[in-house]
C-alpha cells in the first residue's frame, strides 16, 4: 500500500478504510506493508518499483488530490492516474488507484469514512478481487 502524506488527515482515512477492509477478507495486517510518498505526484514511481520488486501480488495508490485556485491540480491528478496505470501495465501487477480527486475538502471528507463510503475501503476490495481474477486468467505471453 503506498499512501500519500499530502493532504494526510484524509489519506489516512483512506489507509484506515484499505486494512480494515483487508482485515474483514482475511488478509493479515503482517501480509500488508504500507510505504508513505511524499505526495499523490510521486505514487507511481514508488507503485512501479514495488510492482517490479516481485514481492507484491497487488499495489494500492491512497492520495488526495484537492482542487486549488491554480491548475496545479490537473497535473497531479492527471500524472498520478497515468503513471498508476502505467504501472499496472508495464508490470502485470495490480495497481490500484484509490486516489481522491476532488473540487472540495468537503467531498474529500465524504469519501474517506464519510456519507460517500470509504474508497480505501474500496480499493482493498478491488486489489483482492483483481489478484483472484488474475489467478484465473490465462498467464500473459510477450509476444516478439
Ligand atoms: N499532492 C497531493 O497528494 N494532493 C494535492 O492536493 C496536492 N496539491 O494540491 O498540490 C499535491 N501536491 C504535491 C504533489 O503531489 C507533489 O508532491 C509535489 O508537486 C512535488 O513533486
């Protein structure tokens, strides 16, 4: 699990919600390790490395990106997308991108343990059932 620090009284909503819906599955707390990106821009490098380091059978993206009065949002909201499915792409691992975007602090809040649900909670629901879908498929082939 890879959460951001930007924006952290949210993102650690959304870190309490991905364990606690990993708990309720049957994935031990020992079977999580959980590293913090300085913000939601630099998830994707980390969610890369991690995805390449072979030791994970699922990546999650927490963050908060919160619209300000510039466009700076765009950009990290746009990069951070791209790179997580980038990530998952390049790697054949899960990447899940359980990263807010949001016009208001207001709608943030909904959505980290308030009347929206918890999307940390929701990406731990995705990552187990993408790793179980996966194990199903067919193993990919690299074609020359
Ligand atoms: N990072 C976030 O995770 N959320 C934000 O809302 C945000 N805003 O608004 O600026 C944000 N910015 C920091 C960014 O992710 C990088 O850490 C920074 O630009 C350095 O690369």
């Amino acid at each position: 699990m890879i959460a951001a620090r930007f924006n952290q009284n949210i993102v650690g909503q959304l870190v309490h919600g991905a364990l606690d819906g990993f708990t309720r599955h049957g994935v031990s707390r020992d079977a999580v390790d959980l590293v913090w990106a300085p913000g939601s821009f630099e998830i994707s490098l980390l969610a890369k490395r991690l995805a390449e380091s072979g030791e994970y059978e699922a990546i999650i993206c927490l963050g908060a990106v919160i619209r300000g009065e510039t466009d700076h949002y765009d950009y990290v909201a746009g990069e951070a997308a791209r790179g997580v499915a980038q990530a998952a792409v390049a790697t054949g691992v899960p990447v899940i991108f359980g990263i807010l975007t949001c016009d208001t602090v207001e709608q943030a809040i909904n959505r980290a343990g308030g009347k929206a649900g918890n999307k940390g909670f929701d990406a731990a629901m995705t990552a187990i059932e993408m790793v179980n879908l996966l194990k199903q498929l067919p193993a990919g082939k690299k074609l020359d």
